[in-house]
C-alpha cells in the first residue's frame, strides 16, 4: 500500500512528493521516439499514435518477455487529443484513434499486469499544439485518476518560464491530493538555464535535464557528455527521484549494435530511467538482447540508487563507474572511429574503485571471466569503435583465490 503526504508548513507553502514510487528508476515503454506525432492511421496503420499500436505494443511486452524483464510501463507521449477540450473543460482523446477513451487504454494494460504512462504539458498546450494543463490542473488529474493512469510526464512547453518554479510543485500537489499513486516525471529544469535541483528533487520522482534525445550516435553522445560535465547533479539522484537522460534509442535506425550497447551501459551506470522507443514488431534479435540483458538491468536497478560518472577521459577513450551494493560496475566506452579496436590500461586509480581482489564479469558476454588483485598491475581492455566493455568488479573474499584465472572456493 502507498502512502500519500501531503504537509503545509505555512499557507500557501508546497511539501515535498512523497508517494513511495519510482524507488528504482522506472522502465517501460513509450512512443515519442520512434513514433512521434504520427497521427495518420490510413496512410500509416501501423506508427500511428493509437488503441492499436498501444495494444499491440502491450501484448508484445507480456509475450516476448520485457515485462518480466522489468519493463512495466507503456506511455503514450504527445498527440493523443482532440485539438480543443468538451464542453466541461476536460480533455478528449481523439476518438478516431482511441474510440475506447483513455479508461479503455488503462483497463487493457492493468489486464496485461503492466502500468499506464500518459504524457501532459503545464503550458497552455503541449509541444504538439494540443491542449494543455494550465488552468485545469485538478480537472486534468480528474481524469488521469479515472482512467487510471499510473504514471504523469508533464513536459514544459507554452508556459512562461518564471511559472514552472511554482507550477510543478502545485501539479505535483494537486496528484498528491487525489488519492491515486502516480509517478511524477517533470520536464521543470530541461526548459531553465540554472534549475533549482534541490527543489527539483523534492517534488518530482524523476526529470528530464536536457533538450529531446534524437535517432544518433551525435546526439546519444551530446547527452553523455553534457552528463559527465555535470557531476555535481549526483547528489540528487537515488530512491524515488532520478536524473533522466532520456529514451532508449536501441532497435530504431540511428545506432549500430555496438553504439547501443553503450547506450545501455552507460544509461544503466547513471541509475537512468529505461524507457524502450521502438517497434517490438520489427525489432531485430541482437537489439532485443541488449534491451533484455538481465545482468546490465540488474545494474541499472540496484537497490543503493547511486548514479555513476565519467572519471576517466583518455585518447578519445572514457570510463564509467557505478558503486551498486555488491561491487562496481565500470563501462569501457570507445568515441575512436579509427577502425581497430583500441586497447586501453589503467589502474584502480583510474577505474575510481578500490584496490583490492576482484571477480570480473563482462556484462555483454564479450569477454571471459577474469579475476584482477592489485598486485596484478594494470586492468587492460579492449574496445571496438563506438562501442563499449561493460565489467562488473564482485570483490572477492579472502577464502577465494585466484588460479589460473579460474575461482576456487577453499
């Protein structure tokens, strides 16, 4: 059972979410990426924004095993509506491509075991012209209750920037209020120069921090870096609030095998939300394991909640580094496009984890198992252009111990 707060320390202050959700950074499904604002369904059936991409979507999800890979979510982003609201002020799915409504979509995925993630916008329309919160803030959770929507990203388009200080708390207290537990995804400091993350943190489960991720290696990599610059926004992530970088892109036309297994490295080492964009119709088997690596989600999860970062930047070469509650997890990224793989060497120093005897496990199968100590000298890796070597460091106890690279158990 969740248990909703709600605290005025003064009239007219907002307390914190407390909702109990998002503990580990949610996963799921949603359609902006690779559908967008397809809303054509004659010349284009099957990317159209609708019941039966979401259907077809959920079914997919039970049946080929995302679910029980811990994928749970399916989100309808942007242009979902009617153009204008009925005569009661409340919203209108578009009744061509929804005629079952939004409850009707609510009903189908509960019936599947999985949530429903529905996107809004705290502007006086969404970034697809279609209508807006603003002014309608209770009316709208209203109706998100009703149809039974587990899960709110409310992006920041068609609104004065100096609102969304005030106006993301007052949404997050109005979801509070209604009695149903709805995860909060704010867009609040992806539109603002110098966001107040402290306050961010307080009110949101999770938020977007930068502009829209694109089908590319360039823009994959533009986030990356434009996370690794930032550090300092560590301290905000963990249990029930998180730092998004963004949908996964793996399984649509931008990335190669091996520039998605970075993406899923290294959006797993920033404890990101894991938000699938793409056909489970068509997608290709290689991408669909890298989606449901078990190992690399059980990272992405781990119960400590700590985001990673970039300590090491070398020769067009970085290394990540996450502490999760039984070891490290480091990726070996390569940016090189020089044709070989490139052999890096670094020390514990380098890798920013203790010095001490470690079991070592690539993560994407690419590599035996190995053990490293410290009297082992450096730990050498080799990587493929655009890609990455994904290790998980397991110390090692001291009945352990290494022979011919094999662990006995004394």
């Amino acid at each position: 059972m969740y248990v909703l707060v709600f605290l005025c320390a003064t009239i007219g202050s907002i307390s914190g979410l407390d909702n109990g959700l998002a503990m580990t950074p949610p996963m799921g499904w949603l359609t902006w990426q690779r559908f967008r604002c397809i809303t054509d369904c004659k010349k284009y059936p099957d990317e159209c924004i609708s019941e039966a991409l979401i259907h077809r979507t959920a079914d997919k999800m039970v049946s080929e095993g995302y679910l029980a890979a811990g994928y749970d979510y399916v989100g309808i982003d942007d242009c979902w509506m009617e153009r204008n609201r009925d005569k009661n002020g409340r919203l209108v799915p578009d009744g061509t491509r929804f005629p079952n409504g939004m409850k009707g979509i609510g009903d189908y995925l509960h019936s599947k075991g999985l949530k429903f993630f529905l996107y809004q916008d705290y502007g006086n329309a969404t970034c697809a012209g279609y209508p807006g919160v603003l002014g309608h803030e209770k009316t709208d959770v209203e109706s998100f209750v009703s149809w039974g929507v587990d899960y709110i990203k409310l992006d920041g388009c068609n609104v004065e920037l100096s609102k969304m200080d005030t106006g993301y708390p007052e949404f997050g207290k109005v979801m509070n209020e209604s009695g149903r537990p709805m995860v909060y995804s704010c867009s609040w400091p992806a539109y603002q120069d110098e966001p107040d993350y402290k306050s961010i943190m307080e009110y949101c489960n999770l938020w977007r921090n930068t502009d829209d991720i694109q089908d590319s290696w360039a823009s994959l990599t533009s986030i990356m870096d434009w996370f690794a610059e930032r550090p300092e926004l560590v301290k905000y992530a963990g249990p029930g609030h998180w730092n998004d970088p963004d949908m996964l892109l793996i399984g649509n036309f931008g990335l190669s095998v091996d520039q998605a297994k970075v993406q899923m490295a290294v959006w797993s080492i920033m404890a990101a939300p894991l938000m699938m964009s793409v056909d489970l119709d068509t997608i290709r088997d290689e991408f669909k394991d890298i989606l449901l690596n078990s190992r690399v989600i059980e990272i992405d999860q781990d119960e400590l909640g700590k985001q990673g970062v970039r300590v090491w930047n070398k020769s067009k070469c970085e290394i990540w580094t996450r502490e999760v509650s039984n070891g490290y997890a480091v990726a070996f990224v390569s940016r090189r496009d020089d044709g070989a793989p490139y052999t890096v060497a670094v020390t514990f120093d380098n890798i920013k984890i203790p010095a001490q005897n470690y079991l070592v496990e690539e993560l994407f199968d690419q590599e035996e198992s190995r053990t490293f100590s410290a009297e082992a000298g450096k730990f050498e890796s080799r990587i493929n252009p655009s890609g990455v070597k994904f290790y998980k460091f397991t110390p090692m106890q001291s009945n352990e111990v290494k022979i011919t690279g094999v662990i006995n158990r004394q």
